[in-house]
C-alpha cells in the first residue's frame, strides 16, 4: 500500500468507527448491531475519504 492509500483508509476507518459510536450513544446505547447504523457510518466514513482524496491527495 502507498502512502496515500494507508492515508485514505486511515480516514475511512476513524471517520466510520467515530460515526458509528457517536450514533450509538445518541440514539440507542443498547443496540449496538443495528444494521442501519453500521450502514450509515460505513457510507459516511466513504464520503469522507473520497472528500479527503479529492481535496488533500489528489496530484493536480
């Protein structure tokens, strides 16, 4: 892996996992399977590193 793929899945992955856990507490501390929630986090970890290569990474 590069230095900018490490980078982007960095993001991917704290961005998802921060998403995840931020939701869990304010909707429901009890369900922490809820497939909808893991989807929603996943897609937005997705949109974040897409911004972050777009923006950041990218070579012009």
């Amino acid at each position: 892996m590069t230095s900018t793929t490490k980078s982007v899945f960095g993001i991917f992955l704290i961005s998802s996992v921060a998403t995840y856990v931020y939701g869990n507490f304010n909707t429901d501390f009890h369900n922490w399977l809820n497939p909808m929630t893991i989807l929603v986090s996943v897609l937005m970890g997705c949109v974040l590193a897409f911004v972050y290569y777009y923006f950041v990474k990218r070579k012009h």
